[in-house]
C-alpha cells in the first residue's frame, strides 16, 4: 500500500490509503470502530493484523466503492505522512560513494569510506509536509542546500536487531529532504543545529509499505531545483543498506514503531557543484523516488517580524 496522512474537512487529520494516482481510500471514516484509523502513527503501532484489515479495505473499494469513502487526491490537503513523530529522526551520513567523494573533493580532503554508519538526528518540528515551504532565513544562512534521501519508518520495536532480522521491523519507506544550512553545519562537528531548523526534513509524500518496495537496484532516487536536474543515482549503491542501517543503530538504543531513519544522500548536492550552487527564494525543489512519488517543496524566505528584532541580513563572520 501507499498510505498519506491528509487534513479533512473538519480539519483533523485522516489516513488514507491509494487506490491509484487519481483517488484515495479515506481509511479514518471507513473504518472509525478502528483505533488504528486515528492516526498513521496508532496504525504502524497497531502491527500487522491491523495493516492487514487496511489492505482488506483498500481490495474492497477498488473491486467496488460503492459505499466507501474514496476521495480525489486533486486538492487533497497533504501532510507529512508523520507530521510528528514521537522522537527525533534519526539519519545517515555519507552513506553514498559518489556523496563521500564529492564532499571530500569540496572540503579539500582525502575521501574515506566510513566503516560504520554515521548518525545524527532532526528535531520532530525540522518535518513539513509535501507543497509546504521550506524556510530560507538570511539572517542564519547563505549557503541552504538540498539532498535526496530514501527514509524508512520502523514498525517493531526492538534492539541489538540483528541484520538478518531486521527487514522485518521496516514498516515502510518514504522520501526525506535532508535541508542544510552549510555555514551552521560546518562551524563546529555537531550537525543538530546547522541540519535541525524548521522545516528543514520536509517528508512525504506517501509511505509505500516495504513488501511493495522494488528491489533496491530497480529504484533510482533524483533530486531537481526547478527544472534542472542536480541528483541522481540507483539505490543499490547506498554503502549501508536499510537492514544493516537498523541492525546498527539499534545496537543499544531501542527503536520504536513510526520511528524515521534516513538513509543518506548520493553525490550532487549544491555546495559539491563548481562554483557552488545554493537554494534561494523562489526555488522550488522536487525529489522523486521510483516506488514512493514526488516530494515537491517551494523555497520561501522568512523573516521575523517581532518587535525589537533586527531583521537583516548577517554577514557569514556575524552569524559565527
């Protein structure tokens, strides 16, 4: 199944499952005796009986919708599939040869492969859902650049998880728009802050449940601004696939259902071009994952208004 989070007429938050590009099976009013139709943490919570149930729905209205709540997706009112997950996201660095090469290349090092995965983490309110703005403040960064990546979503807890049992504690897969101001990021070894501002992991659209994920040389991820295409590159050549991705990170702390992990970026990103090449207003950025969708995202400066704030631009030795 693909399954999005969408804000209804009363405004709450309904699941929703695909039934094709055109028209979605609202899953909150066909199935409101069901807690796991409250929300689309509460049915990655609810285990497989319950995505069984949702899937039994999703046959049913597509061999017949007459008395199903089927929608059009046109206007539909999209939210991160998660809009607010119940911990930090959790993502890889360098997990791509090309990206490792490239970021060496650009910060004038020697590239090294990483033995193990590199973590850091997103606050919960860096999420923002598909069509939402991604914020561009001048007074924090000049250098606010894009990547690419393929996120899982955990649906059994567990830890020390080993390899060869972890795919079957992936719910399902999602794409990640790992946002970054590179002058924040590159002032210190802590990534949190210069990867962590709002709206800075827009995620969506859809999360396609694993049993209907191709296999990883068959999906290829892109990456365009506007209408050049910046990434591109065969999932098959993460250097640390999902299973090995969990096995590690949850040697020690336990991962939970609806937990996000994001699985890195290929090479491509703004500031590995020459000369550097970084988002300002106006851009629009779409990420395209083959069995997932399309992320798109417009680029919006913000500023605050508050009284008694100084609203302009800093200088990149000011901001330090």
């Amino acid at each position: 199944m693909r399954l999005i989070t969408f804000t209804a007429e009363g405004g709450e938050d309904h699941v929703g499952a695909l039934l094709d590009d055109n028209t979605v099976l609202d899953l909150t009013d066909s199935a409101p005796q069901r807690t796991w139709s409250t929300s689309m943490l509460a049915l990655v919570d609810a285990g497989p009986e319950a995505l069984a149930e949702a899937e039994g729905l999703v046959d049913t209205a597509r061999s017949s919708r007459s008395g199903m709540e089927v929608r059009p997706c046109a206007g539909l009112d999209m939210r991160a599939p998660i809009p607010r997950p119940l911990k930090n996201v959790f993502c890889v660095g360098l997990n791509f040869r090309s990206h490792v090469e490239q970021n060496a290349l650009a910060l004038g090092e020697e590239p090294q492969i990483p033995e193990t995965p590199l973590f850091f983490s997103k606050p919960t309110t860096a999420v923002t859902g598909p069509g939402s703005p991604i914020h561009f403040d001048p007074r924090l960064t000049s250098k606010l650049d894009y990547e690419v990546e393929l996120a899982l979503v955990i649906g059994k807890s567990g830890t020390w998880i080993p390899v060869d049992e972890a795919g079957t504690h992936i719910f399902g897969y999602t794409i990640l728009n790992d946002v970054s101001a590179r002058d924040l990021q590159w002032r210190s070894s802590q990534f949190l802050y210069g990867k962590g501002q709002d709206t800075y992991a827009p995620l969506g659209p859809v999360i396609t449940t694993a049993d209907e994920m191709p296999p990883w040389d068959q999906v290829e991820s892109q990456l365009w601004v506007n209408d050049e295409l910046r990434q591109r590159e065969s999932l098959a050549h993460m250097i640390f696939d999902p299973e090995h991705v969990v096995a590690e990170l949850s040697k020690g702390i336990t991962l939970e259902p609806g937990d996000i992990v994001s699985l890195g970026t290929p090479g491509g990103c703004g500031y590995q071009m020459s000369p550097p090449v970084f988002l300002s207003e106006g851009d629009v950025v779409e990420c395209r994952i083959d069995g997932i969708g399309s992320l798109v995202n417009p680029v919006r400066a913000v500023v605050d208004a508050s009284p008694g704030r100084d609203n302009k631009p800093r200088s990149e030795k000011e901001q330090m």
